[in-house]
C-alpha cells in the first residue's frame, strides 16, 4: 500500500527521510554492530546520540546557555506533575490560563499540590479562542504562571508576540503540539516541555527545557523520578533513557535543520495554514472554528455543521488516502493536524478533496 496523507493529531507523521534513515540503520548503527534499540544507555555510541541530539535541539530552539536540555518519559502528562512539584515551592501558588483540555488537566494537577488558580479561561465559548491576559490578572507572588501554548484539540495558540506579560514570575509552557513550528524566544520562559510525538519524533520521550535556577526546589514528596534535578545532574541518565525515541528525535531535529531550522519551518507552516484556512474561510460547506486571530498554525478544526455530513466526510477522505481526519472525540467534526512533516502537498490533497465534496453534496 501507498503511503497516505495522515493528518493524526498524534502520534503524527514524521519525516519520510527520517524513517528511511532510520531504516537503514534500524539493524546496524555505524559501527557499532547492534541496533541503537539493543545499545546499553551507557555506551559511547549512545552517549554520541545523546549529545547531538541535546546539541541539535539547542541549536535549533536558540536555548540560551542558563537553560538545561532534559529528555524524560512519561510524555506531556506527567510534566503536569512534575511541573507543580518542582516549581510550586516557595509561595505556594501557581496561575494558569484555561484554553482547553489540556490546561485543565495540568490545573487539575496542580491543584492537588498547593493553591493553583484559573486566572483566565475560554470556557464560556468552548474554548475557540484566547483570552487577553493582563499583569493585573496574575497573583504577584505566584510561583509561575501556565500555558499551553497550541490546543491540539481545539486548534488555538499563543502567538509568540501574544504570551501574557508575567515579568519576574517564570512563565511554563506546554508546546507538545507546536514545538519547532515557528519561532519562540526562549529567554521568556521558565520552561518548555513537549512531548514528542506529534512534531518532534516518537511517543516515549518528552523534551524539557528548563532554567537552571528554577531547578533543585522541588517539594519534600517528590519522587526521585519527578525531580528536575535528578536528570539535570545526570544528563538525562538517571536510569535507562527512552534511547530510541531519543534517537529519532535527533534524526528529526537532522531533518528541520536541514530545512532550514525553525524559521524555514514557520515560513512553510503559515503558508499551508493559509492555504487551508482561506480554503475554510471561502467554502460554503466547510467552517473553521476558531476566531482568525488565535488560529493554530498545526491543528485546524472545522465542521459542516451536519453531524452526518461530517461523519460521511471523515468516511470517503479516508478512502482518499488522507487519514486522521475525524475530530477529537469532545468536539465532533474535523481536524487536520498539519504538523511540520505534513508537505504542502498533503493540504493541497486535503483541499482539492473538500472541494470534490462540496461539489459532490451541495
Ligand atoms: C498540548 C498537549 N499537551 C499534553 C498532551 C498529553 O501528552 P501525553 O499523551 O504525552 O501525556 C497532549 C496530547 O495530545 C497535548 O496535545
């Protein structure tokens, strides 16, 4: 079978290149006789790996030099946690902004954990937009305050000239679903994580990028596992790493790279998110549904607003070639996930098909 167009939310479509690569390393790393999956964590070729894919990530994130790079498992979810425990410890009291599901469920954490707040939400309409957030809203001596910064599900962002102004207090956020697509300054935040699989490799490891003096303060009943500082004193070895996503996250920072880093990513995403949302904007059938000035550039949600009508949408694209199209399962209607590997020939598909259906069903 051919190849398809997958526009899955995650795990997503990676690069064919990277799979090629890894393919033809798959059994045998270079010289080293094994497969990088059979490779003790310890090893120097695995330690090679390790570091270029630190160096890579570095690079290619402009991670200035106060910042530690941590490679964890666990995926985005337990970054729930580990955020709370870790930075919640001095006052007590954490900020976050409600823009979906996602939000709530690092809130929820929290919450189990010291005096967090909702200090602004979208809620009141199902959250197809971000709320303005001024200093005033933010508790002066809150410990940090939290984003997420693309909603997989409802397809909104902070743009990066849009993230609230929070001064001295470390501004946390969770870029799983938008990571390396366009460019964000790091120095404006206390810490980035993201899990890998939708834009950076495979599931199994999660990328934390996070200022060295907001490590070694975690709370007295953090586990071992959930400190910063345990990974940060072990450079991400503490015990047996997830080596293979580790892995083939390097091969896909390779391939941004190659295309030109992230900004070469930011070009070419706004110009398919364009393509697709002025597609949306223009049809009579299909609607975007979030407000333009908030629109992901990497998750675009619409609908027809025919549950039918979409479910028969969802049914014949994928007997297209263009897969992953239904919406998540809270929302209902449609999601294209167009993350950096999806080429601009999968959103020219994706489109020539909306328009063969509208045709087909006026
Ligand atoms: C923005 C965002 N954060 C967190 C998560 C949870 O990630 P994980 O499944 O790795 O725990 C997801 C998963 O889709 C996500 O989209």
């Amino acid at each position: 079978m051919e190849r398809v167009y997958n526009f899955s939310a995650g795990p997503s479509a990676l690069p064919v290149e990277v799979l090629e690569k890894a393919a033809s390393e798959l059994v045998n790393y270079g010289d080293a006789g094994m497969s990088v999956m059979e490779m003790s964590h310890r090893s120097d070729a695995f330690k090679v790996i390790l570091a270029d894919a630190k160096a890579l990530y570095k690079e290619l994130m402009g991670v200035p030099d106060n910042y530690e790079i941590l490679f964890l498992q666990g995926g985005g979810s337990m970054q729930f946690a580990m955020v709370a425990m870790n930075l919640m410890n001095k006052n007590h009291k954490s900020d976050y902004i409600l823009t979906g599901n996602w939000a709530k469920k690092a809130y929820a954490e929290a919450a189990r954990y010291g005096d967090a707040k909702a200090i602004a939400s979208s809620a009141d309409k199902t959250f197809t937009y971000i709320p303005k957030v001024t200093p005033e809203m933010m508790r002066k001596d809150a410990d940090y305050v939290y984003i997420c910064a693309n909603n997989t599900i409802y397809g909104t962002r902070f743009k990066p000239d849009g993230l609230p102004q929070t001064g001295n207090i470390p501004l946390i956020a969770d870029m799983s679903s938008n990571i390396l697509s366009e460019v964000y300054d790091v120095s404006k935040f206390g810490l980035i994580f993201a899990g890998a699989q939708k834009n950076m490799g495979p599931a199994g490891v999660c990328a934390v990028i996070i200022r060295k003096d907001l490590i070694g303060n975690a709370m007295d009943i953090t586990p071992t596992m959930l400190n910063y500082k345990t990974h940060a004193d072990n450079d991400s070895c503490f015990n047996t790493p997830p080596c293979y996503s580790i892995y083939i996250c390097k091969l896909v920072y390779e391939w941004v790279k190659k295309q030109g880093g992230v900004p070469a990513m930011e070009a070419i995403n706004k110009e398919k998110a364009a393509k697709l949302y002025d597609y949306l904007d223009n049809s009579k059938m299909f609607h975007g549904t979030v407000v333009p000035e908030d629109r992901s550039l990497m998750n675009v949600p619409f609908v027809t607003g025919n549950k039918d009508l979409d479910a028969q949408f969802v049914k014949e694209s994928k007997a297209a070639g263009l897969e992953n199209l239904k919406g998540h399962r809270t929302v209902g209607g449609m999601r294209a996930s167009i993350y950096n590997a999806m080429p601009m020939a999968g959103v020219e598909a994706l489109i020539d098909f909306m328009k063969k259906f509208e045709m087909e069903n006026k």
